[in-house]
C-alpha cells in the first residue's frame, strides 16, 4: 500500500512535474487529515504549512512556503504573470483571479 507521504509526493510530481514530490516534501512533513472524511487535507513542515489538498479534485494548493521549496528546482515551466494592479495583492498571499493573470506557461492545467 502507498504510504500518505508516497501519495502527496505522486500528487506534486503530477502537477508540477517530475521531482516535485522530493522538493516539496521531505520525510520529516506531518499530514493532517479531514474529520469528517479521514482525508489528506493539509501537508506541513514543522510549524509551517507548506500545501493544502482540494476536496474537490485532489490537486495541492500550495502556500508561499511551499512555492519558495518549488522554486529550488530551478525550473520555471510553471510560471503565471499577474498584471501591475494583482501584484501587490498577491505578494501579500492573496489569490489570483482569471481577469489578472497576463500569461501563463502552456504546461499549466486548468483547475
């Protein structure tokens, strides 16, 4: 059976590309699970939160934290440019609606 860490590591490697899991998620993360479903719901490092699992599709939703340890990659095939106006707002953590986003790397899947 796939271990919880295995699991979240497969999930970032889909979305994000291959080595994404090792970047994220080393093997000391603690995983918190839903109540009410006994599902993955939040990933972290210590104290820090590094990424949070969509009820939804099962895809992560990373925090800044989990983005800064993405970006030690080194690769940026998943890069989004958000207009002057969004910018602000999104340093600060906020989240990114369609009508801000400039472009976008083809290697982007929808949801």
């Amino acid at each position: 059976m796939i271990s919880d860490i295995e699991r979240v590591r497969a999930i970032a490697d889909y979305q994000f590309g291959p080595g994404a899991g090792e970047a994220l998620f080393p093997d000391d993360i603690s995983i918190t699970y839903s109540k009410t479903t006994g599902r993955i719901r939040h990933i972290y490092l210590g104290e820090k939160l590094l990424a949070s699992v969509r009820p939804s599709d099962g895809f992560l939703t990373l925090t800044i934290a989990g983005a800064e340890r993405l970006l030690k990659l080194g690769e940026s095939r998943f890069t989004v440019v958000v207009s002057d106006v969004a910018a602000p707002m999104v340093s600060r953590g906020r989240s990114v609606f369609a009508k801000h986003v400039v472009e976008a790397s083809p290697e982007i899947r929808p949801g």
